[in-house]
C-alpha cells in the first residue's frame, strides 16, 4: 500500500480532533460545576445538568489525555444524543434553531472517536506501544 498523507497523519489528527473536542467538551463542564469560565447561572450538583456537568469535566479530561478513550467516547456520545432529544428538540424542529447544533456534533464527533479509537497520541496509544505488563 503507498503511503499517502492520510497514511501518515491520520492518527494524530484524530488525535488532535479527540483533544480539541475534549478540551472544548471539559470547559461546558467547568462552567457548570466551578463557573469558569464565568457564567451567571450554575445548576446544582445534584441535577440533570449537575450530573452533565460531571460527566462533560470528567469525560472531557479523560478523553483529553487519551485514557478509557473508547469507552469514554461512547458514554459521551449517548450522554449527548440524550441531551439534544431531552433539552434541544422539544424547542424546535431545526438544531440552528433550537441550540442543538453542538449536541449533535458531539454526539457525532464522540461516536466516531468510540469506533476509530483516541489515534497514536495519548495514554491509549503509550500503553499499546509499551505492550503487555507481564
């Protein structure tokens, strides 16, 4: 098989596509659970959006160094399908209208980091490289 560019630097662009998404992903749940970046409303730990918060800051950052990626993925690809049917789609047919554009772009962007994996850049990809521990 030629090497192509895509050959090439395929896996660490989905390595930097993992990254750029995760770190975007974390920031929407530091804002829900520390308000930072500052926010004026900061919903309960003890919520649904409590709990999405948890989930994007602790997924996000997870996903971010490229550890669990897989799992993680499509834990926060389902979180985000669920989050566009529960608080987008009711308000609207149109995600450009109804704020539910970046819901599904996740849930995408997630999806397809679940299947193709975190790429040769992250824990994922050290661990695999240094092979078994025994």
């Amino acid at each position: 098989m030629p090497e192509t560019l895509s050959n090439r630097r395929g896996p660490a662009m989905l390595s930097l596509l993992r990254a750029v998404s995760a770190l975007i992903f974390l920031l929407h749940g530091s804002q829900k659970l520390f308000a930072f970046p500052p926010t004026d409303h900061q919903p309960p730990l003890l919520s649904l959006l409590g709990l999405g918060g948890v989930l994007e800051f602790v997924g996000g950052l997870l996903l971010l160094i490229g550890f669990c990626t897989r799992p993680v993925a499509f834990l926060l690809s389902g979180m985000m399908a669920v989050a566009y049917w529960k608080f987008h789609a009711p308000q609207g047919l149109f995600p450009t209208l109804n704020g539910g554009d970046a819901a599904i772009l996740y849930c995408f962007v997630f999806l397809y980091i679940a299947v193709a994996g975190g790429g040769s850049i992250g824990v994922d990809a050290a661990r695999r490289a240094q092979g078994p521990a025994f």
